[in-house]
C-alpha cells in the first residue's frame, strides 16, 4: 500500500541570505527548520512513500524549497504551493501554475485576520474561476464558521477541486476544538470537496492512540467516504511519532481496512490532485 502524506512543511532559517517577511502573524511550528533530507529519513522510519510540501505562511508567499525538494526527489515529493491573491500579477500565473516541477495546485490559509477578509469581502473571487478553469485544485484551512462560504464556492464552481485542511480545525483541544464539526461535514454533499483528516493529534490532550479522536475520524470518512478523505499529519507540529501518525489509521480504527483504507491512507489524494501512482 501506498502511504502518502497530505501535508508536510518543510523551510529553512530566517536569515540574511533568505529573509522570512518582517512581519509575522504566526511563529514557526518549531525552532529548528525541518529540511527535505530530514524529512525523507523520517519518511523511511515510518513507511511513508510520499508526501504532499506545503510551504509554510511563516516565510512568506515563496515555493523554493518545495520546488528544489520535488526536483530532487520526484518520486517522493509534490507540492501545493502558495501565491498571493491580492497582487495583480497574480492573476496571470494560474494558467502554468502546474508547469512547474511537481506542482500539483495552490494552498491558502483564511483562518485568521486579515486574511478571513480576502475570503469574505471577495478580494479571491477571481480566483476560483482561474483555478476551476485550468484544472488547479486548491488547499483551503478555514474555520467552522466559514465553510459555509467555501461551500458557496464549491457550488458555483462545481469544477473546482477543493480539499479542507485540517477537515477545518485550527485551534483548542478536544470537545473545544470539535465543537462546531458538524459543520464541516455539512459540506461532503458537494462532490467537488474533499477533505484532509490530518493533524488530528495536535487537537487532543488524549496521548496516543487518541481516543478521543476515533469518533470523529469516523464521522468525517463517513460524510466525505473513502475517495475524499485523506490522512496526512503536518508532521512538524505532530504530538507523536511519525510511524504512530501512521499507525493511528493503519492499526488502531479496525473498521478502516482494504479497499478504504488505501484511498484514505494515499491512493484517494494522489487521485483528487493528479498525482500519478
């Protein structure tokens, strides 16, 4: 079976040669940078055989080591990468987004002012035709209280792939970040929406095998099914081992096996973004 991973960051240090923007809204998820090659080890310890670079907001809207990171290791990496929606030299670059190496689509965050605002004031609206017209799937982390903006979107642009980091979760812990969950499923109606059921972990004070988390897994693989639900891990932030971000869907939900358990665990995503197998 083939492991792949939704969403991993990888950067490098803030320095001189290779500024980070001034200022920043959100720190780094940890104080060393997780590099390519420290990745790929963690990938052979856990059985990973891919893994989906998103390039992190803490060091600006760039897609260099994503890049240089696909062009070294093909078989290993893609990328979502990161443009700004608010230049206008942006609008001409969705045509050929995904002429470049291993660039499967494009990764926005609006889960936090200002960039709620780009959402809800319609600064993006041009966006999501580009995107829908030339075959861009799209990463979108929003909160529960704006799906119901993503799924205006979904439903006026039904060619648009879109796929919900983090199946919506951003902040708190157990019942206080689950609470509004219901929403999120709210949008699996939509066939052109999928959703990624990683970084769970990180939303629960319950130590592995987090229990706490299993209804909810389930809940999600129900509304959405095998083909649009997809594990990943944002491994830099993950409470545990790789191998158990892993093991947590292989091992410990007996009602995920076969078939499901493939799509879930890679096949699904690699799929939903063109990934070829």
């Amino acid at each position: 079976m083939m492991i792949v991973d939704a969403q991993v960051h990888i950067w490098g240090a803030n320095t001189p040669e290779r500024p980070w923007p001034a200022r920043q809204a959100v720190k780094a998820q940890r104080d060393i940078p997780l590099g390519k090659d420290e990745l790929l080890r963690e990938m052979d310890a856990a059985g990973v055989g891919r893994v989906v670079i998103v390039p992190p907001s803490w060091e600006g809207e760039r897609n260099d080591l994503a890049i240089a990171a696909v062009q070294a290791h093909p078989d290993r990496f893609a990328a979502m990468g990161r443009i700004d929606p608010t230049l206008p030299e942006s609008r001409g670059r969705i045509a050929a987004w995904k002429k470049q190496p291993g660039m499967l689509g494009l990764r926005f965050v609006f889960h936090r002012p200002p960039l709620r605002e780009l959402l809800t004031e319609g600064h993006t609206d041009w966006l999501w035709g580009e995107a829908e017209k030339h075959g861009v799937p799209v990463y979108l982390l929003v909160d529960h209280s704006l799906v119901h903006v993503i799924d205006d979107i979904a439903a006026h642009r039904p060619g648009l792939r879109i796929v919900m980091d983090h199946s919506g979760l951003v902040d708190g812990k157990d019942y206080q970040a689950f609470k509004d969950f219901d929403k999120l499923l709210a949008i699996a109606k939509r066939p052109n929406v999928a959703t990624k059921v990683s970084c769970f972990p990180f939303f629960t004070s319950d130590p592995y095998p987090f229990p706490f988390l299993h209804p909810y897994i389930r809940k999600a693989f129900d509304a959405f099914g095998p083909q649009r639900t997809f594990w990943g891990t944002d491994l830099s932030r993950l409470p545990c081992t790789y191998r158990q971000g892993v093991t947590l869907f292989t091992e410990e939900l007996p009602w995920l096996k076969g078939q499901d358990l493939e799509y879930v665990m890679g096949r699904g995503v690699c799929e939903w973004l063109g990934w070829k197998i």
